[in-house]
C-alpha cells in the first residue's frame, strides 16, 4: 500500500515540476540533398544557454561544426545560432532563428522564421 501511494505522490509531483531554463548541450546532424544528389552532412557539437522574458523564449548556442562534403575532406569550423519565439495567443506562436559558421574562406549565414498554430 506504502509503495503505490510513494509511486503516485513521485508520480503526480513529476508533472508539476516547472521547465528550468539556463545551460544545454546540442548535437545535431543535418544532411543536403539536391534529387537523389548528396552533397554534404554537417555535425554541430554545441553549448547554449535559453532563457525567457515575459512572454519571450530565447536561446543562443554555438561551438564546432564538422562538415563532410560528398567525395571530400571534413572540415571543422565555428559555428552558432541565436533565435528566438513569442506566443501570440493561446494557438499562435511566432519564431525566429538566425545562424552562422565561419569556416576559412567565405563565412555561412543562414535565417529561419515562421508561424505555429497549435488546435
């Protein structure tokens, strides 16, 4: 009886437990198509840290890059992003993402935004 009222109180206190903003690790791999033509994967081993402000959600991260081009040599740079979301309403989010690497020749830039309606 003892265990199954601690399981429930563990269980039910899990959910009330509030989202701790602050520090984060993200590893992330994306890779590049064009038909059935490949042409890169990219690996980010990034640090971040996310935040809010009233009703605005942030987060910057950044760190090594490691880019494997098809048929070549992996190169690794620096590389970040910083973005940001604001709900609108109860259904409307709005967000933003800008990104960036800085590899040797010509720096990379990248930009994201949109519109999230949730039912």
């Amino acid at each position: 009886m003892f265990n199954k009222i601690a399981l429930t109180t563990l269980a039910v206190s899990s959910f009330a437990v509030p989202a701790i903003a602050g520090p984060y690790v993200n590893v992330e791999t994306s890779s590049k198509f064009a038909g059935t033509d490949y042409s890169k994967t990219a690996t980010d081993f990034f640090v971040g840290y996310e935040g809010e402000v009233g009703t605005l959600d942030y987060f910057i991260e950044g760190g090594p890059s490691m880019t494997t081009p098809d048929n070549g040599v992996s190169e690794t740079v620096p590389a970040g992003k910083v973005g940001f979301s604001v709900k609108a309403n109860k259904h409307l989010k709005v967000y933003a993402e800008l990104a960036a690497s800085f590899e040797e020749d010509q720096n990379s830039y990248g930009t994201k935004a949109g519109v999230k309606y949730s039912f």
